[in-house]
C-alpha cells in the first residue's frame, strides 16, 4: 500500500507555533528538543488549544525520562532514532 502524505517541517518552535494558529492538521510528529520554544511547550498549547486538541501528537525523543512525563498528552511516543519507515507506518494507522 502507498500512502501519500503533505508534510510541512519546521526546525524552530516558534515557527511551528506560528503555522500551528493558522492550519489545523491531521496529525503532528513533535521533536521535544526545538531552538526558540521547546516541543513540551508546544504540546502543552496544542492540547490547551480547542481548534487543536483532538489532533494525533506522536513525540519524538531521545530521552525516555521526559517521554514518560508527557505520555499522558501524547497519543504515541516514538524513542530516537526513528526511521522514515517507522513514522510512515505510524502515520497511516492514524490516518
């Protein structure tokens, strides 16, 4: 099965952020550890955030201690690395 999916990247919260107040997407895969404002503050505003608190958030981390403290928010936690192929496989079940 080919899944086709529109990806947007951003390497800074704050730009996140920013695109986060005018789109309202289907799923976001969130690094914890973005320059300019962190991803447990952006998932805070996502999950504070009526427009976007039913989106799918997968984190993304390295370090499991801070993946525990947000489990609760996040609907998947994926530990690093994370292959192309795991998150491709991930993102269609949630499709």
């Amino acid at each position: 099965m080919n899944e086709d999916f529109t990806t947007e990247t951003f390497t800074n919260g704050q730009d996140a952020l920013q695109r986060l107040s005018e789109i309202t997407p289907h799923l976001i895969i969130l690094d914890l550890n973005l320059p300019g404002v962190q991803g447990n503050e952006i998932l805070s505003h996502i999950r504070s955030d009526a427009r976007l608190k039913k989106v799918t958030v997968i984190l993304a981390t390295a370090d499991h201690r801070q993946a525990d403290s947000l489990q609760d928010q996040a609907d998947f936690i994926l530990l690093k690395p994370v292959s192309p192929i795991q998150l491709k496989q991930i993102a269609s079940r949630v499709k």
